[in-house]
C-alpha cells in the first residue's frame, strides 16, 4: 500500500473517532449483512429510536426476564391520580327493547 493510501486510511479513520465512531469487523450470516449494516446505521444515528433499540437488544441479550407490574406502573403515572373522581356506575331503570 503507498503512503498516500495508508494516509487517506489514517485520515479517514480520524474523521470518524472525531464523530464517535469506530470502524470494526463482526463474523455473521451472509443473511443478515442488511440487518446488521441497518442495525449499525440506526445506532450510529442516535436519538430516542437508538436508546430503545440498545435497551430491548441488551434486554434479549442478558436474557433478563420482562419487568412486571409496567401496566400498573403507567397507570400510577397517570395525572389523575389522587384527584377522587367519582367513577360509581350509576343504575338506572332498565329500558324495555322492540326488537
């Protein structure tokens, strides 16, 4: 390799360390090489949609069971909690139907 590729390399290499990224090599099914190049993609990019991508693959990864109570707890996190509604069903007389 000349010297002007191997700087080209070096150079290149410097780019991506400045943006946080790292250049690596995985071993894997010809299959998912879209997946995997689209998985890499979508984390490299950031945001909200990466965070939750990280947080279900380390999940699956560990082999951590599911939390449970997440139905309750988003129930707890409502604002209306505390604020005493009434919610009692009111009976009323039954109404006679003509079918």
């Amino acid at each position: 390799m000349s010297s002007s590729q191997k700087r080209a390399i070096k150079n290149y290499r410097s780019r991506l360390e400045e943006r946080g990224l790292a250049r690596f090599e995985v071993l894997g099914l010809d299959g998912d090489r879209a997946l995997i190049r689209s998985l890499a993609r979508r984390l490299a990019e950031g945001g909200t949609d990466a965070a939750h991508i990280r947080n279900v693959l380390n999940q699956a990864i560990a082999g951590e069971p599911k939390k449970k109570g997440g139905v309750y707890a988003w129930l707890r996190s409502s604002p209306l909690v505390g604020a005493d509604l009434d919610l009692e069903r009111v009976h009323g007389e039954v109404r006679e139907i003509d079918l």
